[in-house]
C-alpha cells in the first residue's frame, strides 16, 4: 500500500477488441490500482488500452504526479478523461 511508483509497460492485453476476460481484467487492474494509496507515478508506456484510460484510473485514491503513456493509442474519450 505504501507503493509510490509503478511501470506496467508493454501489456499484451489487446483491448481494442474488448472481450468479457479484458473487461474483467481492465477493473481488476483498476481495483488494484485503487489499494495503493500512495501511489503518484505511474507509467503505462506502449500498453494497448485504448478508450479505457477512465476505466483503469478510476479508483486511484489520491491524483497522480507523473503519469505515462507514451505509444498508448489513446482515443479521444481517454484525452477528454485527462
């Protein structure tokens, strides 16, 4: 929980295709991400999640200070989101 920074670069997780084992994975990876209050730097460089950045940040607990997301094909609703 004290976890201040994350990488989860390079997921294999192809969600431009959305199947029911992606989607459960998207909010298992958003609750995840919301048991570590402390978080502040997270990178998510060349993962393809594609219109579900609000999906995946949605239950962080506190804003984050660095977030990355270098080759992430990101759609216009993940831009709006930010």
């Amino acid at each position: 929980p004290e976890l201040r920074s994350l990488k989860l670069q390079y997921s294999n997780v192809d969600v431009r295709r959305p199947t029911p084992e992606s989607t459960i994975g998207i909010r298992c990876l958003a609750g995840q991400l919301g048991m570590l209050p402390s978080l502040r730097e997270l990178n998510l460089g060349s993962s393809r999640l594609s219109g579900n950045l609000r999906q995946i940040l949605c239950d962080l607990q506190a804003p984050l200070e660095s977030l990355e997301l270098a080759f992430c094909s990101l759609l216009p609703a993940d831009l709006a989101f930010l």
